[in-house]
C-alpha cells in the first residue's frame, strides 16, 4: 500500500549498536576504522591552495553523476566489536535519481564470520515523491515527500554542505598521478549530521529501536579525505573517519563518483 508522508524521520539505527554506548563502557576491543586511506602522493606544484582547489572542485556541474559507497558503522564492546556495513550503488540525473544499498551486520571490522544480511533498501526519486522499496524478509514499499540530494547523505551535493575550516593539498595520486589529493579540516559537527543523514536515509531500521538512539553531537576524532581529478577538476572520491574520544563508537564513508 502507498502511503504519502514525510521522507526524513528521527535517527534510528539497529538497537544492538547504542546499547553498549549508552552504557558508558570503555572498550576493550581494538578494531579500528581509521587505516587505508590509500594518502600515497606525489610532489605537485600548482598555482592554488587545498582550500581553492576543493571550491573549484564543488563548484562544478553535478547534474548527472554515479555514486559508489561504502559506510561503515562500528561499535567496540567490552566484549568483541560489532559492524553495520552499508553498500550503496546510485545514480543522480537532473530530474530523478535512485540508491540502491545493501545492509549487513557481522562481528570484526572487516570480517564476514557470522555475519546475517539485511534488506536491500531501494529509493527512486522522480518529481516531487521518493519511492522507498524494501526487499527482504519483511518486503515493503511506500511512497514519500521527495528527498532532496542535500539530505541524502552519499550524494555530492550533501558533502558540499559540509563546512571546511582548512584544507592542504597533499600531492597527486592515482594511475599517472591523474587526481590531487586534498586532506579536508571538515567541521565536526557537520561530518555528524552527514553520518546521521546517511543512516536514516539509506539502512533498515526498526520503528522500536527510536527510543533507543542515542545523539552524537560532533565527533571527538576525526579526518577527511578528497581526490580531485587532475584535469577537469571533478570530485572522484571522498572519505572521511569519525569517533568518540574512546574509540567505541567510529563510522566511515569512502564515496567514489564518476560523471
């Protein structure tokens, strides 16, 4: 049945992921997030700084692009450390746009051992409705008030809506050097929302597990990465690594976009 309403809806993510957060606990566990982000580079000299090359780069035309991403949620417990991956798979065309994601929960940072598969969470956006599609063990489909890119979280028009305090151009990279690598000072609490956006529009999650969000401020810990294509100037990559001061609680996007 179709059911027209609003798209956004408050943070909800699966129950198991707050329960040891909001407990206060230290963790034990040591996986982490925040390796590879593949920053190998080159010397380069060019006439702008990491900060102009960025504002060139979002300034140009976005109007039909493919995103390619991966999310990751990881919570350490006192116990081992739990995972919430997400695999998004979208495109964006001037008067529509779709995502298509995958969700999975396992133990490890980036095991598949014990791991159990979500549903797949389909969103097709045309005119002034989103069509939200889920394909699983409880299959549903609805129709919403229509997404905006900038609350979509994956897409590029959302990470241009993220504040940059500083940036440094670190080099070029890539085959034959053919992007710049820029290391973003983003705005913690910007990198926040974007996280937040991210779950609530593209995983599963249950009604119940509302009352059992926990909100997460700003990050203590974090950094923020973008290729650049050397030529034309377009964005091609983005990524970033958040957590709290301990570690319990880390997330990480690496966004590939190709025009």
């Amino acid at each position: 049945m179709d059911v027209l309403e609003s798209g956004r809806r408050p943070l909800a993510v699966t129950l198991f992921v707050f329960v040891v957060v909001s407990s206060g606990c230290i963790s034990n566990s040591s996986e982490n997030l925040d390796q590879s982000f593949e920053t190998d580079t080159t010397p380069v000299e060019l006439n702008q700084s990491g900060e102009e090359l960025l504002q060139d780069s979002f300034k140009q035309n976005y109007s039909s692009y493919d995103v390619d991403a991966k999310s990751q949620l990881l919570l350490n417990t006192p116990v081992s450390a739990l995972t919430m991956n997400l695999s998004t798979n979208g495109s964006f065309r001037p008067d529509s746009s779709e995502l298509v994601t995958k969700t999975k929960i396992g133990l490890g940072a980036f095991s598949d051992v014990n791991e159990s598969e979500f549903p797949v969470k389909n969103i097709t956006t045309s005119g002034n409705t989103s069509r939200v599609t889920i394909t699983g063990e409880e299959s549903s489909s609805k129709t919403v008030e229509a997404f905006m890119r900038e609350e979509m979280g994956l897409s590029i028009e959302a990470l241009r809506e993220i504040e940059v305090e500083d940036s440094e151009l670190l080099g070029a990279t890539g085959e034959d050097d053919d992007q710049l690598l820029v290391e973003v000072d983003a705005d913690s609490e910007d990198l926040v929302e974007n996280y937040e956006d991210i779950l609530t529009v593209n995983s599963v999650s249950d009604e119940e597990t509302q009352d059992s969000s926990e909100d997460i401020e700003s990050f203590n810990r974090s950094k923020t990465y973008a290729w650049v294509d050397r030529t034309d100037r377009a964005l091609e990559r983005y990524s970033y690594f958040g957590s709290d001061a301990e570690g319990n609680l880390q997330f990480r996007v690496d966004a590939s976009f190709e025009k």
